[in-house]
C-alpha cells in the first residue's frame, strides 16, 4: 500500500508554496525560476489558493490548496520549498526534503523568543508548542545573514548546520538589477506612473492584537495621505504595500494620481527597484531595501506599545536604523521634504547597517538553493 508511505515519493517532483499560496512570489519564485531553466527535467507544481486569481506564468502546473490533489502532491512531491509555516497535519517523510526560505530578516521577537503571543484563540504555550512541531519538520532554512542566523537558532529552534547562510533568493534581482534603467522603465509603466516622477514606497507590517479572525488582520492608515498630497503630489508618487496578513483594502478615494495600492503586485523587489525611498515601521522590508542604500523613513507612531506591549524588537530600534523615525504625519513630512538632506546625514549608518545585514547578498542565492536542491535529488538516485 502507498498510501503516503516512503514508496510514494517521486524523486523528479517538486512543490512549491508562497505565503500559504497566496501568490507566485519571494524565495520560492526565484528559486522555481532559476531551476526551471536550469533543471527542466524535473516535475514542478505551485500550490495555489485560487487558482482563477493566482497571478502566475501560463505554464505553471497548478494545485490548488485543500483539493486532493494538493495532499497527493504533498505526499509524492520529494522536495518541498515554503517561505511560511505548513499546517501540522501535513506529514513530511524521511526520504523528502522540505526547504524553508522565510520571508525577512526578523525585528520583531519571533515564535519561542516571543514572551507574550496577542494572536486570537491560542495561549502562549500553545502557539510555542505548535510552532516548535511545524519547525521540526524543517531540513534547512534559508538565512539572509549572521544576525538572522542568531536569532533563528533560539527562536526556531534551529541547528546551526540546518542555516544556510546564502542571502535571500528575492534579493538577487535587487543585486543584479539595481543599475538597470529598461527594467526599472518596464516596472513603472506597468503601474502607470508618470514620467518624471520620483517614487515613496510605504511598507508597514501588521499588529498582532488588530484582527477580524486568526490570519486575517487589519490595518488602520494613520499617515494622513492627503496631507501628503498637496506638499509632495506635483513631483511624487506613492506606493503602498500592505503585509500579506492585511485583508482590509485601503480607501484611496480623492488620491487618484497620487497613491497607488500596490499590495497584490507579486514582487515587492521590483518595488524597491523604482523607490527613491521606503517608509515603514517594523518591517523587515527595511533590510532588502538596505541592499540599495537608498534613503528609508520610518513611521513608528505605536512606538512605545509595539515594542512594549506586542511584540519587542531583537535590535536597538532608536540606535540602529538607517534613518529617522517619526511619530506623526507632520514630522515625516518635513523629512520627505529634506530627502537629500537625510541621505547624506545619514550616509554613515545606511552603509553600516548594510555590512551587518546585507554583505552575504552576491546575487547568487537562487543559484545556491537550486543547485543544493538538484545535488540532493542527484544523490538519492
């Protein structure tokens, strides 16, 4: 009988899932694409939510999360590659091999380093314990850099010869692209923004106690847009990119021209690319976007209770940021309006914080994990 017995893994087969199968995105797209072109004779699958919104290449071999389909891919599939957790119920054998990128360098204190969990219907023990389950199902995880290595041995529980310190997949576009004037062209056009124009990107994350119901949070917009609006909306545009967590879409009305909702676009990356700068709050977004060395704002306005109250950082938030925090519209306004200005004082903390968290991106982590990933494949035939 093969029924999810070692029998039933195929060697050729490969499954992968993004943000629970949200999008076609982040680590496990860059590695997909670099092992299609490199590896075609493998058998590769993408897990999909909704497979009529899933915005993806035509020839993607499609499973839609839940179906039978999607546990019998689970069951044969030799390679499994995820940037987030895997329901516990999902069984993963000795002879298959599970990848875990993530998806950021972590601020906020993470799973066991966590001393209070807000997420509804669970305790903190409980959600520790389960953590503790999906993440021993982990081979390697993926690591952007020493520090992250760090805190994923405490807070997942890792085994430092289990951390593959190689970058982010993700990042390789921003290392090798960043120079590229045609794609960076491409990009805008796609999002219709105006010749000449200069581009804000705001990033922030999501609050742990804000929520309609477990995986679905909500995001109040406390930046006064419209202020920014009338001071910067001749020579700027700005982009806003929710936290996959967000379910909430933002009100933009009265912004047309100006603010452009771009949480469903599939690679923040190319995001960063076109950004003259980045505002966010306690996002990992802040470590990609430190490959570019562009200038970064931060919009901290729940401070004292984010750092307190929900989660606690891992880093010295008022010491170790690559630019000035703001607590209202009014402040970061007045440093929008100084760009060049915070840039060069700036300068000396944008180029440490990059040697701490982005010396280990060379543009070659897909390169790695695909590679890694066929020489494992190759060494069970």
């Amino acid at each position: 009988m093969l029924y999810n017995s070692k029998r039933a893994v195929k060697n050729n087969t490969i499954v992968f899932e993004s943000f629970g199968g949200k999008s076609y995105s982040d680590n496990p797209k860059c590695i997909y694409e670099y092992m299609k072109l490199r590896y075609p004779q493998y058998k590769y699958y993408w897990v999909a939510q909704n497979s009529e919104t899933f915005k993806s290449p035509n020839n993607l071999n499609i499973v839609v999360k839940n179906s039978r389909a999607y546990y019998n891919l689970y069951k044969k599939a030799h390679v499994w590659v995820l940037n987030s957790r895997l329901p516990l119920h999902m069984q993963k054998k000795e002879n298959q091999l599970y990848i875990q990128t993530w998806h950021g360098t972590p601020l906020k204190r993470l799973a066991n380093d966590m001393h209070k969990v807000r997420i509804p219907n669970t305790t903190t023990a409980l959600y520790k314990k389960n953590f503790y389950r999906a993440t021993r199902r982990w081979d390697y995880l993926i690591s952007p850099n020493k520090y992250s290595t760090e805190i994923f041995r405490s807070a997942f529980w890792m085994d430092t010869d289990r951390i593959l310190e190689v970058g982010y997949p993700r990042n390789d576009l921003l290392v090798n692209h960043q120079d590229d004037k045609i794609l960076q062209q491409d990009i805008r056009q796609s999002l219709k923004i105006p010749d000449g124009k200069k581009v804000i990107l705001y990033a922030p994350t999501w609050r742990d106690d804000d929520y309609f119901y477990v995986g679905s949070y909500k995001f109040e917009l406390t930046l006064d847009l419209s202020k920014l609006q009338k001071s910067l909306g001749d020579n700027y545009v700005i982009l806003l990119r929710m936290h996959y967590f967000i379910a909430n879409r933002l009100d933009l009305s009265g912004l047309e021209g100006f603010a452009i909702d771009v949480s469903g676009h599939p690679d923040i990356s190319e995001l960063f690319l076109i950004s003259d700068a980045l505002i966010t709050d306690y996002s990992s977004v802040m470590f990609d976007y430190g490959i570019l060395k562009r200038p970064q704002f931060f919009f901290a306005y729940d401070i004292d209770k984010y750092n307190q109250e929900l989660r606690g950082f891992y880093m010295n938030y008022h010491k170790d940021l690559p630019g000035p925090i703001y607590q209202t519209t009014d402040e970061l306004l007045t440093g929008l309006q100084n760009m060049s200005e915070v840039a060069i004082n700036y300068r000396e903390q944008i180029e440490s914080f990059h040697q701490r968290f982005c010396s280990f991106e060379t543009g070659t982590a897909s390169k790695f994990i695909g590679d890694f990933i066929h020489q494992h494949i190759e060494s069970r035939k």
